[in-house]
C-alpha cells in the first residue's frame, strides 16, 4: 500500500536500484566511454586543417634554415649546389 | 562545507585540463559522469539504446565545448541540462510518444494513463507509472529523486524557478500515489 511518503520514496530509491543494475549488465557505460572517446579523438584530427599542416611545414622549414646558418655557420656561398641536368650525359656523348 | 567550496575549484582544473585536449582527465570525467547521465536519460526515454546516443551526445558536447565552459554551475549539473535537452529532442522526435503541450507547459497526460487503467492494464509498477507521466513532471521526479540534484540544481535543468518545479514534484508525487494505491488495491 502506498499511503505514505515513506512508501513512496523506498519504491523509487528501489527503481533507481533497478536502472543502475540494468545499466551495469548492459555493458552501456563501456560503450559510451568507448565512443565518446573514439568520436572525440576524430574531432581532434579533424581540426588539423590543411592550413595548420601548411603553417607547421613552414614554421619547420624556417627553423631549419635558421639552425643550417646560425649553428653550423653556413652562409650562401657556402652552400654547395649539386646539379643534376639529365641530358649532360648526351651532350657529353655527342661532343666525342 | 570546506569540501563543497573545494569541488567548483576542482572541477575547474579538471575542464581546464579536457580543454587541453587531456583525454585521461575526460576519460576520468566519462567514467564518473557515464552512469549517472545513462540512468537519468534511459528513465526519461525508456529505452537504453536511446539513452546511449543521448549521452554520447552529451559528452560529446562538453568535450567540444570545454574551452568555453564557465563555472557557473557545477559540471554534472551542467551535463543533466544539456542531457535534458538532448531527450527532450528525441522525445519530439517520437511524436506519437509524447506531443509538444505536455512538454512546453503542465499540460496533465494522466488522463491517458487513467483510461490504461480503465482499460485493466492495473498491475502498475512504479517504473511504468513514472513512464506514464507527461515528460516534464516525470523529468522532475528524475532528477530529484533518482539522481539526487538538490531543488535547486534540479529547477535549472530544467530552466523553471525553484517554485514551479516543487510545483511540478507535488503533481508528480500525487499522481505516482494514486496509481500505484490502485494498482495495490487491485
């Protein structure tokens, strides 16, 4: 009988009981960490635009060009420049 | 009392860390938070596969808005209005579940679950009979009584003042009362 307050409340603490241990067999506080943190890390990545991938190759390159001339003291003449020139073998050939 | 002073300050650091991007603090965050919204969402939806989506939704949304969280509410109390919200949606989604009048004033749905008792579905148990209430005064019955926010916090999830929603909580109470008395005295 419910005629009291008292009887009230027990039945809904008692349901209360009854979702909690519904929920735990269910396994669905596993699956909502699994996919929340599956879709959060997603977002991640996609906030890499192109244009931050862009920005971080040339703040890279920068650095290291800054590190090629002020560490290793190399200025622009001393920067050796191979050529590769795929028709020089022909020429080469054909002067002969 | 020094302990609840301390737990904003806490929760602070730990949104600032999951704004971050820490995923071991949100994780943390998910593992205490999960359960407790699942209970609340699967009592207002009546079904767990519904609850889930609702609450990754949920979470989702803290994670993607953490940088722009401002303590002015605690978070978990933050998470049940946003998880509200969210199955509130859904609830609009199943029309023929629940039509919009119940849910924007106090339109009373008992009538409907008077005649499911005229009709000898008598044997009401309290989870059905919390089920057959309108949306709102079963969302009231929730939060208080099942996840335990104070008044307070409950009325603000809620967005109503603290007068409607002990309001709403009596209505609730008396219903709960009357249906599961006749479902006794069958």
């Amino acid at each position: 009988m419910i005629e009291r307050n008292d009887d009230l409340d027990r039945r809904l603490r008692a349901y209360g009981a009854e979702l909690d241990s519904e929920i735990a067999r269910s396994g669905a506080p596993d699956r909502v960490r699994r996919n929340v943190l599956r879709r959060g890390s997603a977002d991640l990545f996609a906030d890499l635009s192109w244009r931050r991938v862009a920005a971080a190759i040339l703040v890279a390159g920068m650095l290291g060009a800054a590190v090629d001339l002020m560490f290793l003291d190399r200025t622009a003449d001393q920067v050796d420049v191979a050529s590769v020139d795929p028709l020089y073998a022909f020429d080469e050939a054909g002067s002969q | 009392m020094a302990k609840d002073d301390a737990r904003p300050a806490i929760e602070v650091e730990e949104v600032r860390r999951i704004a971050a991007g820490d995923s071991a603090a949100f994780q943390k965050l998910i593992d205490r938070e999960a359960p407790r919204l699942l209970r609340f969402a699967q009592g207002m939806l009546g079904s767990l596969d519904e609850a889930e989506d609702v609450v990754q939704d949920t979470l989702i949304r803290l994670w993607e808005n953490a940088e722009r969280w401002t303590p002015d509410a605690r978070i978990g109390t933050w998470l049940h209005r946003v998880c509200y919200n969210r199955a509130i949606d859904q609830l609009r989604r199943r029309r023929s579940f629940v039509d919009d009048s119940a849910l924007e004033g106090f339109a009373d749905e008992s009538e409907q679950a008077d005649a499911a008792l005229v009709r000898g579905e008598t044997a009401v148990s309290v989870r059905e009979a919390i089920e057959r209430l309108p949306a709102r005064q079963r969302t009231a019955v929730l939060l208080f009584h099942i996840q335990g926010l104070a008044q307070r916090d409950a009325a603000d999830v809620m967005s109503v003042s603290e007068a409607a929603f002990e309001s709403m909580l009596s209505r609730a109470r008396r219903q709960l009362r009357r249906w599961l008395l006749e479902s006794d005295d069958d």
